[in-house]
C-alpha cells in the first residue's frame, strides 16, 4: 500500500501495473481490498490504482462520523488524483464509489476514457431519514450493523458467503471508531438528498463516455429498478445482468467480472 496526504488525512491505495491508469472505488462497507480478484486481471495491461476512502481499510479513520460528507469524500478523492497526476483514466465504481466520483467525471467528462458502474447510483435513493437517525448510529457504531447485517441481506446465490468471508468483512471494523465512515455514508444517503438530486439531473454530461454497466439483479439493498434508472440515463451503455449475483460481482463473480471490465477497456480504444 501507498499512501498521499489529502485535506481530510492520509489515504491508501494499491497500485499494481503499468501503461493507462485504471480507477476503482470502492463501497461500502469494504475497502479496496474488494478488488482483489480485478486488480491482478487488469494490472496485466494497465496501471490499477485502488484508493481506500478515507474511513476504510488502511487510510485515515476520522472518528467524528458527521465529517463523512459525500462532498468531502469527493474532495479527498479529487486531492488525490490532483497528486498522482492523472490527466485521463479509467474510472471503475461500486455502490458509494458512484456518488464520491461520479460528480468529477461530470465535471470533467473528457478526463474519462471509459466508466464501468458497479451496483452504484447517482440519485436520491429515497432512504428515511431514520438511516441517520439515533437508532441507526447506534446500530452502525456499536454492533457493526453494515457488515453484520447489510451484507448478508446484499448477498446473491451464485456463492455462498462463507463464515471466512463473513468474518473478514466485520474485521474491517473492529471497534466503534473504525465505524465512523460507514454509518457516514448511511448518514449520506438521508440527509444529502438535495446534492443527489441535484447531480442526477446532470447525468446526461456522462453520455459520451464509453460506459459499462454490471448489475447484480439478487440484491435486495440496491434493487434492479436502479438498473433501469442508468438505462434510462444512459442509453448507449453496455449492460451485463447478473441474475444470481448480489452487491458484490467484483467478489461473487470475479471470473465473469474481470474479462468483461478488460473488454469493455478495450474496446473503448476503438472510439
């Protein structure tokens, strides 16, 4: 792991690779470890950079949950790219990777070669406002309610989420301040309804860019009637449906994952 200093602390990231710089980021609750099995498939022909949000896996982990903004995740991301230099990539999101860098693709559309949404949205997602509420944080904080609860509810049927598999996630939390940035982003999706909003009505500016759109259709947190969204805002992406795959493709179907993103780079060489 590496590590570049951005306003709100320091933040990791793999690097694996070289040639054209490829971008994932994650969700939660998770790190960039969740592209374990993508990493190595691609590095083969591109430069793979994985940042850890800051809040997960190896960078810093504030501990005061209401500084996990949707809008300073995407300004630590934006600090980071700025240091590494990067005047055009790939860009690969899942679940909140979407709504942390998405708003830079918007910004900067022609910086993006190619774009693959992973189970990821760019909208108000409707949540109650309880999701931040006092319940919730205590859930969150003090019993690790993302891992504990979320996953196995996300999880599809192609392959079992094994006890080792559980035990990992909850690992990446190990106590109420390892926590913060994974009820922030439950907090986010209450109570940032205005800036969602606000960006969905832009997604229009990301038509241009060669997209990929994987979407595991036996989720039940991030449903398929957001996959008919992308398709609606997107018409000229690719979609790959996944009816046994839950939340995670990058993890319950790496082998069909990694040869279509490695495709879909490809071809959009050709454009």
């Amino acid at each position: 792991m590496q590590v570049i200093s951005v306003p709100g602390g320091e933040m990791a990231y793999r690097t694996q690779g070289a040639g054209e710089p490829v971008v994932l980021v994650h969700g939660t609750p998770s790190s960039s470890h969740e592209w374990r099995y993508i990493v190595p498939a691609l590095a083969e022909r591109y430069r793979v950079l994985a940042p850890d949000h800051l809040g997960f896996g190896a960078s810093s982990r504030p501990p005061d949950f209401r500084v996990y903004t949707l809008r300073w995740h995407t300004e630590n991301l934006r600090a980071w790219l700025e240091a590494l230099k990067l005047p055009r990539f790939h860009l690969v999101v899942h679940d909140f990777g979407g709504p942390v860098a998405l708003p830079l693709a918007l910004e900067q559309p022609d910086r993006i070669q190619s774009l693959t949404i992973i189970q990821s949205w760019l909208w108000d997602l409707r949540a109650p406002k309880s999701m931040g509420g006092p319940l919730m944080r205590w859930l969150y904080l003090s019993l690790n309610f993302s891992p504990r609860v979320m996953v196995p509810l996300s999880w599809g049927r192609r392959v079992p989420l094994t006890r080792e598999l559980r035990r990992e996630f909850l690992a990446q939390f190990p106590n109420r301040a390892a926590r913060a940035g994974a009820f922030g982003f439950a907090r986010s999706i209450a109570f940032e309804r205005p800036l969602l909003d606000e960006l969905s009505q832009r997604l229009g500016v990301l038509s241009d860019i060669p997209t990929l759109v994987v979407w595991g259709l036996a989720d039940k947190i991030v449903r398929p009637e957001n996959l008919a969204r992308w398709r609606s805002a997107l018409p000229s992406a690719a979609v790959l449906e996944l009816p046994d795959v839950g939340h995670f493709p990058q993890l319950e179907a790496p082998d069909e994952i990694a040869p279509a993103i490695a495709r879909h780079l490809e071809g959009s060489h050709r454009r």
